[in-house]
C-alpha cells in the first residue's frame, strides 16, 4: 500500500508541477518546486479525492516531502478504517474544521486585548469621511476614488431610475432583464474604454468568475500574476483549465513559463490586474502585449483598480499607456470603485461580447443589473467625461500623501502613482493595533492580515480619492507617524 500512496502523491504533483517536477523522487521537497498556496491545495485536494479521505488541516503546515504527504495520507487511512462512526466534521458544520481554523484566529486576536477590526459599521457615505460608531472620521477605507458615490448628481439618477425601473431588473439580460439603462451604460463604457463592445453583470467579483470560467476548459491553460484577485484565481480553477502563476510583475518569468507550456495547451490566457490593490504598483501592459503576441495567447487585463484612476482622462491602462485596445483581448472593471455603483463588466471586441452575452452563465441564468445601479454608473461615467480634472485632482493627492509618507520614512512598498498606498509592518498585531490607534485618532483605515497577505508582508492599506484635501492628508500621516513611533520607532526609517 505505501509504495501506491507514494507513487499516487509523485504522480498527483507531477500533474499540478508540470515541468518543475520532472525528476522527482519522494524525498523530494514539494516546497521548493516553486508552487504556490493554492497549487499546494490542488495537490492535496486530488489526494484527499483519490482516496476519498480528509487531510486534516493541522498536518497541512508539516508536510513538505511527498513522502511526508503519503505518511500523513497512510495516517488518515489507518484512522478512518478503524473508525466506526463517521466523525463530526464530516457532516455537522459547527465542527468544521474550516470553522474551528477562523474561530482560533478571532480567539488569538481577542487574547490580545483588541477587538474583530472587519465588519466594522460604516454610518455614512465613504467619500473623504465616514462615520463609524457616532464618530466622524477621515476615510481611507473605500474604493471610492472620484467621490462619485454620494455625489448629488450620481444619487437623482439613481432615484430617477428606481421610480421608473423599480429596485430590480426582475429577470435575466438574456429574457426580460433588459432596460434602456443597461444598454446605455454598455454603449457607454465602451466608447469610454476605446473598445467595441461591453457587457455589464452584478458583481466584479462574479465577472471574473464566469468569464473566465466560460472561456477557458480541459486542455487550456491560464497563466497570471501570483498577486492576482481571489476572482481571478478562483475563475481559473472554475474553469478546469490547467493554471499557473508568475512571480509580481515578473515578465522574464512569464516568458520561460509559456516557453516550457504554450505547445502543450489549446487556448491560453494570460491574466493581470491593471493596478494592484494590495500593493499600488501596475502592470507593464505593452510587455505582456508583446509576449501575447509572441507566444500567440489571449491576455486579460483586469481594471478594477485602474479605471476612473489611470490616465489623464481615467480611461485606464491603455490610456495611461498609450496604447491600442485591441491588442488586450479582454478588458475587464468594476462599477463599484471608481465609477460610484455596483457590478462589473467587460469591454472587448464586439464578436466577442456578443458571445458572452449569448452563452456566458452568468449572463443568461442570472438577474440583470439593478436599474438603479447601472443608472448611477452611467452618469458616474457621464461625469467624468464632463469632468475629466477629479481624475488629475485624485492623481495629485495620492502622490502627495505618498511623498509625505516616504519624507518620515514609512515602508509604502512598491506603491507608485495609484490612490492605493501600503504601510508595511510586517507584524498582523501591530497591522491589528495600529487600525485601531488610527480610528481613535480620527482616522480610518483597515489592516491586511495573515493569511490575506504573507506575515512580513502585514499592512495598513490607504485608499485615496479625489474628495480628500492636502490637510487631511497631513493630519492622516502626522497621526501615523505618531503611531507606529509608539509601536516600535523601527518602522520609521531615516
């Protein structure tokens, strides 16, 4: 029996390895094969199908050798076969282990003295202020970045949308869903984007998703950047398609990977974001263009963070860029950021959208996109046609507070020309206790944690928009100075 476990777990990260795992033997150490977190759950997920059992998560950090995971996977046999009953986890959700995992982090966290920092309350709109408890406080919490959100203008065309349309669209795009609106918002964000065609859905999140998940099959493969969006990542295994990340913006990388790859595969997609929302850094978009070009690949640019944002007009990574649309097969944003609403879209080649609007699942089997919001995106977009300096005005403070903080020494990381700068501390307590010295100084701004991001890579996360003044910025990097001065000086360096 060993020697089958052994050679099922060689064969199972050969599968996931691909070209990193050739040579390998079963002291080999599957850590250092370059996978990252989630290839390592592929692996131990096909197992646990395999031989239809459940690691238990306490071995997960422990295992490093594919030995070792046939060890712990002969352990789990053993135990399951004497078993007379089937054990809690397996079927009562109070006991899973999932659940167990996250009640010990909120037990860890309490055991400090601090309290749950998400979920916190938000009383108001989150333009340059919110209001959290009672409390006004300078807002660095929200992806509101033009200040369309709240903006008079932005909520009557909501209103009026509600009086005419009601709350819902009441039926898929694909039947009954569709109003005036949504087809004005496409034609729009189209024009907007410098593209053919769009397509709006509910969710950001979901556009990914589904798109992603309907292109892509068996046989394909999608490579993207190791800091893409949990949207992204978990589109790519929706779609069944084989994947693969590269190392932050590591073009040289991406290119040795679809060297070793691209014959092996039918479609393969290379997948960005525009700007990075952990990080504030961006993609060099001409490069992948020429690397799509020389490996014949479709390339998907994810503007969630870099539309309303880039570029002197906020088009984007085109605009900023300079660039042709068409050499990106797939364009991807959100309304909820910088455009004031709700959903997603995608903006492309007209062939293209028309496909998935036919097809696309979560297209034709899911409710159009409430009236109301794709009303407050539309003139969210008109205004910023009419309007194109809040997007200069934005670009102004951001850089500002950027500079003010590097001036006293703040670790921003590689935070460069975005509304989107870091605090690296390295220490998810400190990220934890400094949220919280910041609230009661008058400032809010959320931590990023382990495991949301590694533990040396533990942050507060400003988030700039174009309604915030340059004294609010001063208060705002005055206030964290003197605080992570009380945490420990040495995150202030000379």
């Amino acid at each position: 029996m060993a020697d089958t476990v052994v050679d099922a777990v060689i064969a199972n990260v050969k599968e996931v390895a691909k070209e990193r795992a050739i040579s390998i033997t079963a002291e080999t150490n599957v850590l250092e094969l370059g996978l990252d977190s989630v290839e390592r759950m592929d692996i131990i997920s096909q197992l646990e199908q395999s031989f239809s059992i459940r690691v238990p998560d306490s071995l997960l950090p422990e295992i490093e050798t594919c030995q070792e995971i046939a060890d712990a996977i002969e352990e789990v046999l053993e135990q399951q076969g004497n078993a007379t009953d089937t054990p809690l986890e397996y079927y009562d959700l109070e006991h899973l282990p999932e659940w167990k995992q996250l009640q010990q982090m909120i037990n860890t966290v309490e055991a400090t003295g601090e309290s749950n920092p998400f979920f916190a309350v938000h009383e108001s709109a989150s333009t340059n202020k919110t209001t959290v408890a009672g409390k006004e406080l300078i807002n660095f919490s929200g992806f509101n970045y033009l200040g369309m959100s709240g903006n008079p203008e932005v909520t009557a065309a909501a209103k009026s949308a509600l009086d005419a349309y009601g709350t819902s669209a009441s039926a898929s795009r694909l039947v009954a869903g569709t109003r005036p609106v949504h087809v004005e918002l496409e034609n729009i964000l189209a024009d907007f984007t410098r593209n053919e065609a769009a397509a709006t859905f509910v969710s950001g999140y979901m556009t990914n998703n589904i798109v992603i998940g309907h292109l892509m099959g068996p046989g394909d493969l999608i490579v993207h950047d190791e800091l893409a969006h949990n949207s992204i990542v978990m589109g790519s295994i929706l779609s069944g398609a084989e994947r693969r990340a590269f190392p932050h913006n590591n073009i040289d990388a991406l290119n040795d990977i679809l060297s070793n790859l691209r014959g092996q595969y039918r479609k393969v997609l290379i997948v960005v974001e525009g700007v990075y929302s952990m990080d504030g850094d961006f993609s060099d978009v001409p490069a992948l263009i020429e690397i799509k070009h020389r490996h014949q690949t479709l390339l998907m640019v994810d503007e969630a963070h870099s539309i309303g944002t880039m570029g002197v007009n906020g088009r984007g990574m085109a605009e900023h860029y300079g660039i042709d649309t068409v050499d990106v097969d797939i364009w991807m944003g959100t309304l909820g950021k910088a455009l004031g609403a709700g959903g997603g879209y995608i903006a492309g080649r007209s062939h293209f959208i028309q496909y998935m609007k036919h097809t696309c699942p979560g297209m034709i089997f899911s409710i159009g996109l409430s009236p109301c919001s794709a009303e407050a995106a539309l003139k969210s977009v008109q205004l910023l046609l009419e309007q194109p300096d809040r997007v200069a005005t934005l670009q102004s403070r951001a850089a500002f507070f950027l500079t003010l903080l590097k001036q006293r020494g703040v670790n921003t990381g590689d935070s460069n020309g975005t509304p989107i700068v870091p605090v690296i501390l390295g220490n998810s307590l400190h990220a934890i206790q400094s949220s919280r010295m910041m609230h009661e100084r008058g400032v809010s701004v959320q931590p990023i944690l382990h495991p949301a991001v590694a533990e040396e890579s533990a942050r507060l996360r400003f988030f700039l928009n174009a309604l915030h003044t340059n004294e609010e910025l001063s208060v705002a990097a005055k206030e964290l100075v003197a605080v992570l001065k009380e945490l420990d000086p040495a995150y202030l360096q000379p």
